[in-house]
C-alpha cells in the first residue's frame, strides 16, 4: 500500500459492540486516502478476534501487553503512523461521512501555520436518549489565549492533526490522568493555528458505564494534576483572575457529568465535589443544589427528579 495522507489511530479497550460501527464511519467516508491503527489496550473481551475476522487491508492491530490508558496507546500508534495528518477516533464514536474530506479541504486552503482542525459535534446522551449540536463558541486561527480560558473541544475524535505538529510537542502526556486532550491542543496552539468544519462531523456519544462518569477519585486526582503543571504558566499569562477562570471551566467540566448521572458511589465523595465548587467560587447554582440533594438524599434523587419532571 502507498504511503497514505493520514494516519487514523483507534484506541480501544473491551469495545467488541462498539469498535465496528466506529470503523463502519471510516468505511463510508468520503475521503479515502488513509490507513487505520487500532491500538488495543490489552482488551479482555473479543475485540481481536472482531477486528480479525475483518481482515480490512486499511487495518493494523496492534495490541499492548498491559493495560495503560488512552494515552500511552494514542501515542503508541503515532509513533507507527506513516501518514502526513494523524487523525484520532474513540471506539465508541462515530464520524459522519464526509469529515476527513472536509478537514483535508481546510488543511490545503490554509497556512503553512495550521496544525489542526476539528469541527462541529452531534453530543448523544445514551443515558438520556438525548441528541444535541455543539455549534457555537469554537474558533480559529490563533486560539492559545482562547484555551487558556478552558476551550476546549469535547473529544479527540474530533481533530485531524499534522503529524509533524503532533510530534514536536511529544504527543500526549502520559503522566496526566486527566484533561489530556486540552493539555495537548494547549502545547500545539503555542505554535500553530487551529481551525474548525463549519458543520457536524462527529456523533460523540456519552455511554453508561465508561470511567470518566464512574471514577471521581481517578477525575479529582487528575484534576489537581493537571492543574500543578499548569497553574503558573496561565498565571503568568492571565493573571490569577484568569488563573480562576481557567480554573472553574475545568471545574465545571469535572463535576457536571456526575451530577448529571450520579453513580452510586458518589455519596461518599460529595464533599470533595462540594469542595471544587466552592473552590473556585462556581456561580452555578444548579450545581450546589443537587450536590446538597445527593448528600442529603442519595445519587438516586436526581433521576427520581428526572421522572417526575417527565
């Protein structure tokens, strides 16, 4: 096979169910110059064999020993990519058919300066069995100073990203846990523009069940992490009223899918979640409001809420 344009890297781990309508989206793309990476994280299902049985020419399965994170496995398939773009979907989201061709459309009609494009997302709750349209507040150009606000768009599978833009800043940091992604487009847009599809070309779905919902320590560790490595620089840049700015947008993105599908556990962290809000002097008061029910009440309260409003 040539050389191909780009470079899809597929981390997975024990999506069996989901993995083939995700490849399904890159079958039916309009633009086909590209070989896919499907970094296996030591799945302990029938991922493998799924993929195998596909026996797809497009396809390389690779798979780590261990399990290791998002992270490590994003980066492990970079490091194999031979594309000149390096673009990245999760295995339980979806492109829509004409993504990569409008991407690699921007990326011709740009600068030598741009070094990755996103675009508008279809956000589907499976909780909820609700579909809504990110399509508002994305930029373009230079839009470093935008994410030391917090920016940032809701999901790598978003993004194609040059591989060479990609390499020189490392890849993703493997030490975080969490906020990988802002992290990542955070040292790229230090050098280069950023630009976005004017259209939907993803349906990013919220599953029941994945981590980000069900682990607060993991999230609230990652947090604080996140935030050491970053609090001086945006400091330096913003000052500390844009210290906390910065600070109460991640809150915000921390704490609102918990209490939105509170897991059963939650209870026992909600004073820490309490915490952050006040924290950062979050003005949300929806927010205080059902973290004052969940500790009074339980996780259940907010979907007993739910039914009633229904």
């Amino acid at each position: 096979m040539e050389t191909p344009l780009i470079s899809i890297i597929i981390p997975t781990y024990n999506r069996e169910k989901l993995i083939l309508n995700a490849l399904d989206s890159i079958f039916n793309q309009t633009f086909q110059d590209y070989e896919i990476l499907i970094i296996d994280d030591a799945s302990t299902d029938n991922t493998e064999q799924v993929i195998k049985e596909l026996n797809h020419p497009k396809i390389k399965y690779l798979k780590l020993e261990k399990n290791s994170g998002q992270c490590i496995a994003r980066n492990f398939g970079a490091k194999r990519a031979q594309g000149q773009f390096i673009a990245f979907l999760d295995s339980d989201d979806e492109w829509l058919p004409q993504k990569l061709e409008n991407q690699v459309r921007i990326f011709n009609e740009g600068s030598d300066r741009l070094g990755a494009v996103y675009g508008y997302s279809y956000q589907k709750d499976v909780i909820k069995d609700e579909t809504v349209l990110r399509d508002s507040g994305y930029f373009r150009g230079d839009i470093h100073g935008k994410m030391l606000t917090g920016f940032c768009p809701p999901t790598p599978s978003l993004f194609v990203v040059k591989r060479s833009a990609f390499e020189s800043v490392q890849g993703f940091d493997e030490a975080l846990i969490t906020f990988v992604d802002l992290d990542l487009w955070l040292r790229i847009s230090e050098k280069h523009d950023f630009d976005y599809v004017e259209e939907p070309i993803i349906t990013k779905f919220e599953q029941i069940g994945d981590q980000y919902i069900n682990n607060f320590d993991k999230r609230y560790r990652g947090y604080h992490l996140f935030m050491k490595k970053w609090s001086n620089y945006i400091t330096e840049k913003k000052g500390k009223k844009g210290l906390l700015i910065f600070k109460r947008s991640l809150v915000f993105k921390l704490v609102f899918p918990f209490l939105e599908h509170p897991p059963a556990d939650l209870r026992k962290n909600i004073t820490k979640l309490m915490g952050l809000l006040f924290q950062v002097r979050s003005t949300r008061m929806r927010l205080y409001i059902k973290s004052s029910l969940i500790l009074i009440f339980g996780p259940g309260i907010i979907l007993r809420l739910r039914k009633i409003r229904s």
